[in-house]
C-alpha cells in the first residue's frame, strides 16, 4: 500500500508533461523513446517518474532499441519498479515491432544487393542469442518466394541436407538462393564450417542450374557478406 502512494504516475504529472495525453494531441511521432515505454509501464518508482524511470532504462543500453529488445525479462526486473508485468509488457511492445518491421519488409522484398538481404534477415535472426542458419529462396525477379529455417545451434556441415534445399528450389521455381546465420557473439569473422557450407551448397545447386548469390553472416550490429567479399 506505501507503495503505491509514493509511485509517480502518469496521473500525477502536469498536463504537458503527460505522455499519453501527449500522443493523443500530438501524434505519436512527437514522443521520445523514452516517453513511450513510459506510456508502457505507466509508473516509475518511488525516487523518479515513469519518464525518468524509462531514460534510465534506455541509458543503459545506450539508447539503442535494438538492444533493449535483446534485454529478457529476468534482465528488465533488475531496475528497481520494474515488476513481471511491465517486464513483460516492454518485452510484448519490443516484439510487436520486430513483428512489424519483418512484415514491411516482406511486403517489398526484392534483393538488389546485400543490404538487402540483410534487411530481409534481420528480422529474423539478428538478435537472437542462439544460432540458426536460413535460406531465402528467390525467383527470376530476385524477389524472395521462401524464406526457410534449415538448422538451429551450432553450424556444421552435417546439418545441412543438400538433397531437401534443393528439392524445396526446385518445387518453388526458384532459380536462386542466399544463405544466411547469425553468430551471437558479435564476431563476422567466417569460420571453416562457413565456408563448406557455402561450397557444398554452391556446388550442388550449380548442377541444377540453382545459383547460390550470397552467404551473409549477421549480427546485431551488423553483417559480412560472401558476395561482397569475393568469397563465393
């Protein structure tokens, strides 16, 4: 109950300073990240607002809201006010819009380069804290008709089998493919395993007149591209 009557609420603020209120009259483009998640959480703690609550949160993840979404709900709990629910509240909104973003992409997803590919990746794989390795399966338009999960965990050669990719081309029209996995660590460095993958695959679908464009290796800041690099 002491608690609850020490809490800043957004119900507490002047008018002006009322996120809510804010978006309402406003537009939601006006408001600052941490005003949103302030929306989010409703409350901050004993010592600060919701607002100032929220820009503590994001000071420490260096503003960054990629990074933020990477924070589980264990990581969240640890800043005093922040209980299950709006732990799990952030961890819900943060979501929704990794969601979004992958389906705007997938609504224009012709791969002209790399870049690209990434976007279309990303999405999927870029903050993950485990590995898995995908297939972006493409048609003569370059425009991606699958995208498909092929293995999780560490990547080895044995995971891959040549004989299911090349079946799923072929049943899909497809005429190219992009590999892609995400290292969590952060490292884009290729390793050997990277590379017999790439060469097993190539040269398989080479057979079948299957072209393998590129090799992309991604991770939350960023990717290395086989293609790019001249290591197809």
């Amino acid at each position: 109950m002491h608690k609850k009557q020490n809490s800043l609420t957004i119900k507490d603020w002047s008018e002006d300073d009322k996120p809510r209120e804010k978006l309402v009259n406003k537009g939601r483009t006006v408001l600052s990240d941490a005003e949103l998640i302030a929306i989010l959480i409703g409350s901050g703690n004993k010592k600060e607002s919701a607002v100032g609550l929220s820009q503590r949160i994001l000071a420490m993840v260096n503003h960054n809201l990629n990074e933020l979404g990477r924070l589980s709900v264990h990581q969240l709990k640890q800043f005093d006010g922040i209980g299950d629910a709006k732990a799990v509240t952030i961890a819900a909104a943060l979501e929704i819009g990794r969601r979004r973003r992958g389906d705007d992409i997938a609504n224009n997803s012709k791969v002209n380069s790399s870049k690209d590919a990434f976007e279309i990746l990303f999405p999927l794989i870029g903050e993950l804290e485990h590995e898995e390795f995908w297939i972006l399966y493409l048609n003569n338009n370059n425009k991606v008709v699958h995208k498909a999960l092929l293995s999780k965990g560490g990547i080895t050669g044995t995971l891959v089998d040549v004989r299911l990719v090349l079946k799923k081309a072929l049943e899909l029209g497809a005429v190219a493919l992009i590999l892609a996995h995400n290292h969590p660590s952060g490292s884009l460095r290729s390793s050997a395993a990277d590379k017999h993958i790439t060469k097993k695959l190539k040269n398989a679908s080479e057979a079948l007149d299957i072209q393998v464009l590129d090799h992309l290796i991604l991770t939350q800041h960023g990717y290395l591209s086989f293609a790019d690099k001249g290591m197809l």
